[in-house]
C-alpha cells in the first residue's frame, strides 16, 4: 500500500545528506566521454532500477532524448548540459526520481525564495538589504518573463503532476539553472524586474552568496530559502517560523513549520492540527509525535470539538509506518470528532508521499473531507528512492523502487479530487488569510450535497449544486460529491418513491461527469422509474452514444423499443 511510500526514502534521507557532504561535485570542464559515461549511466539506472519509468513518457522518447543531448554535447556548457540531463530525468514525471544539480560542499545561490501562487510569481523571502522586495510580485527574471521561468524551470523539476510542478520555482535561486536554462548568461547578479507590495516598479541585482544548500530547503516551507537570514513579508515579527508560542499573530497555518503542533480556538471551537512531516521526533519539539497526539486526542475527549482540521498541506512525507495508527485515533471517535460536516483535511501541492498515503488513508477510513488544492502526487505512484552518483559529474539522482496503488490499479490520472477548493492568491497570503481554513469555519459553506438531497430535498440539494458549481465548476478537480455514493443514492431514493429526488440525484451526477455513459444510463432508469419515457429514451441515447457497447446497451436498446410502444399507445395516430 501507499503508506510506505516515504518510510524508506525518509530512512535514506540522513544517508542522502552523507551523499551532499563527502560527494562533492567534480570541478567542472569535464570532457565529452566524462558526459557520455553520465548520460549512457542515468538511463541505465533509471531502466534498470524504476519499477514502472515509461508510464508518462515512452521508453522510446526518453532514449530518443538522451540520444539528442549526446550529439549535442559539443555546443553545450556545462551548466546546460546537467539541465538538460534534469530535464530528462524529469519527463519520467515521478517526484521521487529526480536529479539534483546542487549537490556542492559549498556553492554560489541568490538568497531569495521564490514561491508560484494562482496569481503569480512572488518573492517570499529575500536577503536583508532587500527588505523593501519580500512580498513582491516577480515580472521579470533575468532576460525572460516571470511565467517564462517558471516554464523553464518546471521542465527540468522532477513532480508527478502539475501540482507538484509549481513547486519548481524553488530551482530559480540557483544560478546553475539559471543559466543552464538560459534565462540569464551572467549569473553573478541576479536581474529581477519586481512590483512591490506598495504597486511600486522596481529591478534589482541579486547578488550571490556562498552556501551548504540543495533544493530540499523547499521542504521547510516558503518562507525559507537557501541561505539563512532572510527576511519574508512578515519580517515585523520573530520569523521563527518553527516556533507556533512565538507568532501568535500570524495566521495558523504560518505559525509554526516545526513537524507538528496543535492548537484550539475556544470561540470556534475548532482544534487545528498541523503535521507538516511524518516523524516520530523533532529536533523543533520536546515531545514526540506519540506523546502529542495522546495530549491531544486527551483534550479532544474532554471538549466539546465541532470541528477538527487536520493540515497536511506542507506536509511532504517521512515515516509511512506513522499513519495507520494515527488515523485509528479519528476512527474511534466516531461520536465526535469523526463525523461529517466536522472533521478536515487540508492538502495541497507539497503534500506528498507519506503525507499524501495520510491524506487517502483519511480519506478511506473516516469521514473527512479534502479542502485546499489537489496533492502534489495522484492517486498511483512511485516512492522508495534510492540514491546514486553518476560516475564522472558526481551529480546525485535519486530513482524510485517501487511503485504503490492508493486508487484503482489503472488509474492514470494525474491528481487526487478535493472537495472544497481553496487555493491561496498572494493577496489573501500576504494579508494573513488562509482560504482553507474560512471554508471549514463556514458552516454552510460544506454541508454535504447528499445529505441535503435527503433531509430537504431536490429543490434544496440541486439549489447548493448549482451554487458550488458556479464558484468551483471550471476546476477539473473539483469534486462535489463521490459519484457511486450519490448514484447508489439515487436508486436508493427511487425504491423508496422518492422518484423527483431521485432523479435530481442522477441528474447532478450525469452534469458533472458528463462524458461518462454510466450517468446517463442511470439517469435513463430514474426517468423510466418515474414514467417519463421521453426523457428516458434521450438519457438511454446519450448513454448508447457515449459507449454503444457498454454492459447495459442490450437492456437499454430494449427498454428504448418498449417505451416507444408506450409512448405511441399513449399518444396514437389519427
């Protein structure tokens, strides 16, 4: 299963660590067969070694790939040929088989964390003396547009899917990228064209600073970047972001990015929970994740708790081997914190690994409901790195080693639903609200479609169908309901003869998943059952047209044929 999806590579993680220290990269100008022995070892590695490396990507194309930076060596630099190797290991689309171009003793990166929100590219945090910059949209970097490097730069990050993409703008406070991707040639200072949070136009050069770093500071969180010292939007207060006793006026989800924490608003009676990694111990805490949890399931048990949110929307992975024991904890409350309505989890882009095999384990066993953006990894996925050196560059990459089903074995899709979107825009961020949270502090804004189309009917249920439908129907993955759960409902309240609720009930699942037959096909029964047979005959064509040899077509033809005789004694030629 899913749950050891992290377990080993976070096992691997001190290992990897060993790697960056006593590996350092080889001097640069190495020679044409010193490439040709890297490149030849990395698709070798990865063919041999990942248990499913062609499932985004042809072997075919990946080869074909390889092939094309071999004849190209020639005319390349050195930085453009280890970005074009990231970009081919990257095509595999797998977050956990990766190539790291960073791994240095020490080396030059631009103190700056750059983070993608749905409105942009901002600066989160900044080296000191630019201060004045931190919460500043980015219009240009270097020589390209802000949306042109983060392109560029998500072709050569190693993510599942596109969620997890964004996350590539982290690479940007690398001057190796920088110019292996040829958004800037002089990489000493960084030119950056910024709209400050005071709507003011403004370019800096960045310069670089030497630094003990790799792209994993983006696992702290994106108020952090590859040096220490930096300053972020909030800098009028501690910025001990690890600490939640020392930001009591920040909003929850940046109070504290230490492993895990908790808290309770009495006025809301809401406990908020955030596990930002799967871990036992914490260098940031005293206690472990086993003592916390009984104080806090403790509290849980002697309060009134009307709602619970777990937050795992930062949280990108650890110990699998955690999660089952502590969703059993929410499963024994049935009564009261694991109940519909009351109980959330908060995903989002870095969710990942063990952090999303919590999430779908949630998901599975108890009654929660997903608020945020989709994880950074789909339902099917590959995990357990292992860790080698390519031979000549002594650059690092990291290869899957296996591959975990979390949904239906051939599912291939790309990102997990939610129910609830909320994804944060920099203003809502800067100004220290969390989308997130609002949606589970609002009462009526999550009643469960089902359940209204039980209780109050398909005047009511349809009413808040199309309401969400309108704020969240462009989303793909917006997910309103679980279609099987709502369609078994549906013949449920047919047998009942509850036949208009019915209905409304097929009705809402055939406008969401319209391109699925199944819907139709239902939907064409609740319409016979309620002896509506034009109706029905149009539902049972679409279903037909959609897949005209689907499971049910011989008994839909059939029922087409006799509804037509009843429609023609009903209504009979003069």
């Amino acid at each position: 299963m899913w749950r050891a999806l992290r377990f080993k590579s976070t096992a691997l993680l001190g290992v990897w660590f060993l790697f960056l220290s006593s590996c350092p990269l080889r001097a640069q100008n190495l020679t044409k067969a010193d490439w040709l022995a890297d490149i030849d070892y990395t698709v070798d590695q990865v063919i041999k070694t990942h248990p499913f490396p062609f499932r985004r990507i042809s072997k075919e194309e990946f080869e074909s790939n390889a092939t094309s930076l071999k004849r190209d060596l020639p005319k390349l630099g050195d930085d453009e040929i280890v970005v074009r190797l990231m970009q081919i290991v990257a095509s595999l689309r797998d977050g956990h088989t990766s190539l790291d171009p960073s791994p240095e003793v020490e080396a030059p990166w631009f103190p700056i964390r750059f983070y993608q929100f749905n409105d942009g590219l901002f600066v989160t945090a900044i080296d000191k003396q630019f201060a004045n910059c931190a919460g500043a949209k980015v219009l240009r970097v270097g020589e390209v547009s802000a949306d042109e490097a983060v392109k560029r730069a998500q072709s050569a990050f190693s993510a599942d899917n596109n969620f997890g993409a964004q996350e590539a703008a982290v690479s940007l406070s690398s001057p190796r990228i920088i110019r292996g991707l040829s958004i800037a040639d002089n990489v000493d200072r960084l030119k950056l064209q910024l709209l400050t949070r005071k709507n003011e136009n403004l370019t800096i050069e960045l310069p670089t600073v030497k630094a003990k770093s790799n792209l994993e500071y983006r696992l702290f969180g994106e108020m952090f970047g590859p040096v220490s010292n930096l300053v972020t939007a909030f800098n009028d207060l501690t910025n001990d972001f690890l600490n939640p006793d020392n930001n009591p006026n920040l909003p929850l989800h940046l109070r504290g990015r230490r492993a895990y924490w908790f808290t309770y608003l009495p006025k809301e009676r809401l406990l908020y929970f955030e596990l930002n990694a799967m871990r036992e111990k914490s260098g940031n805490t005293k206690e472990t994740l086993s003592e916390m949890l009984r104080r806090m399931f403790t509290f849980c048990d002697l309060h009134s708790i009307d709602v619970f949110v777990l937050d795992l929307r930062y949280n990108s992975g650890g110990n699998g081997q955690l999660v089952n024991g502590i969703v059993h904890e929410f499963i024994k409350r049935d009564s009261t914190i694991n109940r519909e309505g009351h109980l959330f989890t908060i995903v989002g882009r870095k969710t990942y690994s063990a952090g999303a095999t919590m999430a779908m384990t949630m998901k599975e066993h108890t009654h929660t409901a997903f608020i945020g953006e989709p994880m950074g990894v789909g339902p099917n996925g590959s995990g357990d790195p292992d860790a080698t050196v390519l031979p000549n560059s002594h650059l690092h990459l990291s290869i899957s080693t296996n591959y975990y089903i979390g949904g239906k074995s051939k599912d291939q899709s790309w990102e997990v639903p939610v129910q609830f979107p909320a994804q944060f825009s920099s203003a809502q961020y800067f100004s220290g609200q969390d989308p997130a949270l609002d949606v589970a502090l609002n009462e009526s804004g999550h009643a469960e479609l089902l359940e209204v189309l039980r209780t109050d009917g398909s005047a009511a249920a349809m009413k808040l169908y199309e309401v969400r439908r309108q704020r969240y129907g462009s989303l793909s993955w917006w997910q309103p309901f679980e279609r099987e759960k709502l369609n078994a409902a549906g013949y449920q309240l047919l047998n009942q003869g509850r036949k208009e609720d019915a209905i409304t009930a097929f009705l809402i699942v055939a406008d969401r998943y319209p391109e699925m037959w199944e819907p139709w096909d239902s939907l064409a029964e609740g319409y016979m059952g309620a002896g509506k047979y034009k109706e029905a005959i149009a539902a049972y064509q679409k279903a037909l047209q959609i897949s005209p040899n689907n499971f049910n077509a011989s008994f839909a033809k059939k029922s087409i044929e006799k509804m037509e005789e009843e429609l023609k004694k009903q209504s009979p030629e003069k």
